[in-house]
C-alpha cells in the first residue's frame, strides 16, 4: 500500500530496533492514525493484528523498556480507537 510517499507493508516485521524519542514517537503514531484511517474493517483489523505482531517480536527479542512501551501505548490506542 503507498500512503503519500510512503509505501507500507502492514504485513512486514521490524528486522531492526528502532528507538524513538517521544517527538518521533507523536509523529510514528500520528501516521499509523492516519494510515488505519483509510482502511475499511477487514483492512483495518489486519493492520492492528500486524502492529501486535510487531509488538509480540519487540517483546520476544527483549527490547529497550522504551521500545516495548511505544508499542504496547500504540497498540492499545489502536485497538480502543478503531476496535478489534
């Protein structure tokens, strides 16, 4: 999918920690906001079921405090946002 001059893979897994400060992190989640935004139901879930699976890698590969954090706030917000 290509969101302005972005393309997303909502399928992909981060091979690469990336640590944000909160700055990057507003503009990290504004832009999965805007993404998820545009999709329809189904679309929607799969994108949400995607970032829990990034989560779940963040976790299983034992990351930065902050980085498991970002994800867990993410996700949360997502799902109480758009369902699940």
């Amino acid at each position: 999918m290509t969101v302005g001059n972005f393309h997303i893979d909502i399928f992909s897994h981060p091979a690469v920690a990336i640590i944000m400060d909160d700055e990057t992190y507003i503009a990290f989640k504004d832009y999965h906001y805007k993404v998820v935004d545009m999709l329809d139901g189904v679309g929607k879930m799969r994108f949400i079921e995607g970032i829990f699976d990034d989560y779940t890698e963040v976790m299983a590969f034992d990351s930065s405090k902050k980085e498991q954090r970002q994800y867990r706030e993410l996700l949360t917000e997502l799902v109480k946002d758009f369902g699940h």
